[in-house]
C-alpha cells in the first residue's frame, strides 16, 4: 500500500509545508514498484535533475520565496507534447526516437512554475482512441484494476496520466482533449479531468490531431488542484497560438467569470442545472444511469434548481466528430513523410520512400483514419460529408448557446430569444459505461460509440469537467459543462458539489 502522504493535494502540500524531497521520492517509489505493470510512462526524466529541482524547491520553501501554488509538487505530461528533456513519441514508430528543439508553451510555464516535471504518459497513437489500446507501448492498465485478474482500460487517448495520477505517480498530468481524452481516462481512474474552453491554454508545442477540436486539459485527484494549481498557470495568452484567446477578449470573459463563480460559496442555491435529455441514449449502462440520478438529486440537495433542456442535433455530434477529426488528422499527418523528420524508412527510392515510411511508421487505427479522413475531403464527398458534418457542428454550437443564461461572447447572436427557461451549467454523464475489460475488445465502430457523451463539448467549444462520483466497485464520474469563457465558474461548481459529497 502506498503511503498516504502522496495522495494529499497540493494546496494541502503547500499549506502543511510538506518537502517536495519527500514528495518525489513517494512518486518515484511508486513508479519503480507499479509502471511495469500500469505502463503508465513512455520515459521518466532525469532522476538526478528531479532531486536537484526538489532541493531547490525546498530551499524556496523555507525562504518564503516559492514560485508559485505548484513550486515542488509532481507532474506528469502527455507523450503529445513538445519536450526538449525527452523525446515525444505520441505512442507511435513515427516519432518513435523524435527529440523536439523546443518545449511547447505549457510545459515550459509549468517548468517555470517551479514543478517537477515526471516524465511523459502513454496514449492512443497520435490521440486517436479511447481505451490506450493503439500505443506502440502497449496499453495502460486502470489502477482500479490493479491487482485483478482481469485487467481494466484506464480509457484513452490520455490513459497513462490518468494512471500515473491515479496510482500516485505524480500529483497531476496534463493531457489533450479532442474528443474527451481527458474526461474519458478521468472517470474510468476515478479522477477530475478537465478540458477548458478551447482556446483558454497554448498549444504551441502540442503535436495536432484535430486543431479545431484539440485542447489542453488537466488530470488531477482533486478540484482545487485543478484549478489553483494548474489551470491558473497554464492559462495564458500565446503569440505562437494563432487559437489563442486574445487578452482583449480573455479580461472580459474572466471578469464576467469570476462575476458568476462569486455568487456560488457554500452551496448552490441560486444555480440552474439544465439536464440535456438527448444524452439519454440508448448505449447508457444501469450503473451510469443510476449515478446520473444521484449526480441530479445531490446537487438539488446543495439547492440547485434542475431544469430539463434540448439541444436536439446533438445526435449528430458523433459522425459530425468522425468527419471533421479525421478530415483535419489527414491533413496534419501528411507532415510524417520520412523527409523532414520522424521515422523513414530504409528503402531509399525515392517512388517507395514515403510509402514505405508511412505504411511502417503509422499503426492501424491511425492508418484507418488518415485513409477515411483524406476519403471525407475527396471531390464529391466533401459536399456530401464534410460540408454537412460543418453545418451541423454549427447548429450544434448554437444550439447550446441557446440553453445557457449567459450569452456566448464569441457570437454576435441573439440566443436568448423564447420563455423557455435557461441554466447556468449542464449535467450529462462523463462516459457509457465503467471501464472495459482489456480482453473484451470492441469493434472500431463501438470505441467510436462511446465518445458519445465527450465530443459535444469539443465541437462546441466550451469548458467541461468529469469529477468522480461513484468511487466503487469501479469508477464512474459525471460531466458538468458550461458556457464558453466560464472556466472558473464551472470548477467553482465542481469544487462544490465534489466537496459536499460522501462516496458512493
Ligand atoms: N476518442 C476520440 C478519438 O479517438 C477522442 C480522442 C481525443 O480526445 N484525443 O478521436
């Protein structure tokens, strides 16, 4: 049994004057004693470097002049991110020995920040999957299954932060979300898992799937950590962003944000929950079903109004995702040519060489995509899929503005029209199910299904958060989202309702 002393958060490691000596060696400790068996790390960095950067961290302690809330405190990334300390792999032959020239912006402002960064997390090749089975290092197992003869996924495509979280390797990971690759692994680990509106953190340096779809999200055990910890400092303008949110915009968002997160303290009297009823599908488990009505009837306890909404082509979200990621995936991975860099492969002619290079350096899932993607933008389906899948993006986007009270800043719409009553902040499930069994593989079309409560969020563009709220026999957790800009407000709400809750 790990001892209990990794498993406080950072605030409270920050409060109770806990070393980050300590604190490493706990996160290093159980990372020797359980990454064979979790693979939760592609590499692990410098152990030396690590001791060096907890001693100074130490020493800034009992100075008083600590960097910041995250100074000394353990932090995993995702194996997408650009690292110049160790090579970024995104789980493929591709990138297999890849060493970036520079370090993308959030993992150079949490270097910053004083963290000791851990080492980079196994995921689906190049983000593409659910359950990290598509990584050329094998798959992540869920720490809930640890121990268990039969093996459970720790979800995907960021399965090994969530497990490096979730084991107590480290305090926090980052992950990216395209589709629910934070909020999928977060709820099948039993931890939060954040993705903010897009936009709100850099992506300079995170290798794209998706660009209109991809944000950098945060794995943590607990609310707070998420929030005070991590968002706070990786939430910043970017130059090298061109997706960046511009101060201008970013000052008046946060104002309004912070406005909003003021009125909520204690509980959550005053607060309107919509509950979108086309989330009910049919795909649902029992066990999610019934956490979902416990999820409603908890927050009605801290005083919340619940309120039934519609966002009717939200049925369309799923092939609408299926095009619009593939179709933008085949054209960023048209980079990997064996030219530039990445993987090439030994046949130098020159008619073979990029073929060749592809055909070795991509695994299956990414080659069934990049082939469906490039299909997806081929005269004639592109009228008949790709233009489609846009629209319905945008009635999608519009129609959640429709059933939030406060407006979306980013559309010059009115959407307030009608008597119908709106919410603050909307309650969906964070995924079908509970973890699958590893040897229970599903088909391609039923991992794709199960993104299904996720990826709305993504196309729409706004902030959503899983926390934990069935801890046994294994995890399940529940989705808030809520209106673009309002990344505060929601984990303020989050915070709230985790944190007035006993487990269930
Ligand atoms: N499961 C989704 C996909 O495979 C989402 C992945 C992600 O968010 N990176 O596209």
């Amino acid at each position: 049994m790990l001892s209990r002393t990794v498993r406080i958060s950072a605030r409270q490691w920050q409060q109770c004057r806990y070393s980050s000596t300590v604190a490493l060696n706990e996160c290093l400790s159980a990372i020797d004693a359980y990454n064979s068996e979790i693979n939760a790390f592609t590499s692990i960095n410098d152990r030396a470097l690590l001791h060096k950067k907890a001693l100074e961290s130490d020493a800034r302690q009992t100075n008083g002049t600590l960097k910041s809330e995250l100074d000394g405190t353990t932090i995993a990334i995702k194996d997408n991110f650009c690292t110049t300390f160790l090579p970024t792999t995104c789980a493929s032959i591709m990138l297999k020995d890849f060493t970036s020239p520079y370090d993308a912006t959030v993992v150079k402002l949490l270097d910053d920040a004083g963290a000791l960064i851990m080492g980079k997390t196994n995921m689906d090749e190049f983000g593409m999957g659910s359950a990290n089975i598509h990584s050329v290092f094998g798959p992540v197992i869920n720490p809930c299954s640890h121990g268990d003869e039969i093996k459970r996924s720790a979800g995907g495509s960021s399965g090994g932060s969530a497990a490096s979280v979730a084991m107590n390797m480290c305090t926090a990971a980052l992950g990216s979300d395209t589709g629910g690759s934070v909020r999928m692994p977060a709820s099948y680990c039993g931890l939060v898992g954040f993705k903010p509106s897009y936009g709100r953190c850099s992506r300079h340096g995170l290798v794209a799937y998706a660009n209109s779809l991809d944000t950098v999200g945060i794995l943590t055990r607990n609310v707070q950590d998420c929030s005070k910890g991590n968002l706070d400092i990786i939430s910043n303008y970017d130059i090298q962003d061109p997706t960046s949110i511009p101060n201008e915009l970013r000052t008046e968002l946060d104002a309004n944000d912070t406005q909003l997160s003021l009125q909520f303290q204690d509980d959550l009297k005053g607060l309107v929950v919509g509950v979108p009823q086309e989330f009910y599908v049919d795909s649902l488990s029992d066990e999610v079903l019934d956490v979902w009505r416990k999820g409603i009837q908890h927050l009605e306890s801290l005083g919340a109004k619940i309120i039934s909404v519609s966002i009717p082509h939200v049925s369309l979200a799923l092939p609408a995702y299926y095009i619009i990621a593939l179709a933008e995936a085949s054209s960023n991975l048209a980079r990997y040519d064996g030219i530039r860099y990445g993987h090439r492969s030994p046949d130098n002619e020159d008619h073979l060489l990029y073929e060749e290079t592809r055909s070795s350096g991509f695994g299956d899932e990414v080659k069934k995509r990049i082939l469906l993607g490039t299909h997806v933008l081929t005269a004639g389906t592109y009228e008949t899929l790709f233009l489609p899948a846009q629209s319905a993006r945008r009635l999608i986007q519009k129609e959640f503005n429709g059933v939030f009270k406060q407006p979306n800043l980013l559309y010059n719409e009115n959407t307030q029209e009608g008597e119908r009553e709106r919410a603050h902040i909307l309650l969906v499930p964070s995924a079908t199910s509970e973890a699958p069994t590893l040897n229970n593989k599903k088909s391609g079309i039923d991992e794709y299904i199960n993104d299904v409560m996720t990826l709305p969020a993504n196309l729409a563009g706004i902030p959503a958060i899983t926390v934990p709220f069935r801890n046994t026999p294994n995890p399940i957790g529940l989705q808030l989202m809520g209106q673009y800009g309002y990344d505060q407000f929601l984990l303020r709400v989050a915070d709230i309702m985790t944190s007035k809750k006993s487990p269930i």
